[in-house]
C-alpha cells in the first residue's frame, strides 16, 4: 500500500517540488518479465528391445545370483526393456534357476535359489 500524501496549504501535494519535473522512479514501471524454465527433463532411455548374444550370456550368468530380482532391476542392469526382463524371468523360473517369492498384477518378486533346496 503507498504510504499517504500529505496537503499543504490551498489543498494541494507537496509530494514532487517542481510542477514542471518528472516524478523521480522509484521502483515502479515495467520489471523484466519472468522467463518460465522448461521444467525438468529426463533422459530418454535407450534400452534394448531384443537381447543380443552378449547380454543374454550375462543375463543368464549374473541374473541367477541376486538376490531380489525384479523385471526392474533386470532392465535397469542390463537396459533391457522391462516387457523383454519379465518374459526371460518366466523362462528362468520354468528352468529352475530362480525361484517365485511374490506374483502380483503388477509386480513379480523372484529370489536365487539356495544350492540346499532345488525346486522340481
């Protein structure tokens, strides 16, 4: 809120001295106008669609000792695409190599299996 202006005698401001000068700025008038940034940006992910000879020889190597394995983290090791991990985790399973823990709608939770219990 502007601070009240004072009458002098005959009514008028006492605010500016001259009649005939410009009022001095004092932070009013146009401001630069705000730039909007463009918010934040992720890096397009370039995952393979297809598992080439080399990453389905590491896939079958290294995947069968972790222990949590989720088509997430397959994906994320190995940029997969996570529709391709969920796939060649069931062909692990139906192998033996790993074992089911927890099958939701959305999730699949899978764990190594120990050397002392093989499943079927």
């Amino acid at each position: 809120m502007p601070p009240k202006q004072q009458q002098g005698k005959g009514g008028k401001d006492t605010k500016g001295g001259k009649q005939g000068q410009k009022p001095t700025s004092s932070g009013g008038g146009k401001a630069k106008k705000k730039k909007w940034s463009k918010g934040k940006t992720r890096d397009k992910l370039n995952n393979l669609v297809f598992f080439d000879e080399e990453t389905y020889a590491k896939f079958k190597k290294e995947v069968p000792n972790y222990r949590l394995i989720t088509p997430s983290i397959v994906s994320e090791r190995l940029k997969v695409r996570i529709s391709l991990a969920r796939r060649a985790l069931s062909e692990l399973e139906k192998h033996g190599a790993i074992k089911l823990v927890l099958k939701s709608s959305s999730q699949v939770v899978y764990t190594r299996n120990t050397k002392g219990t093989a499943d079927s």
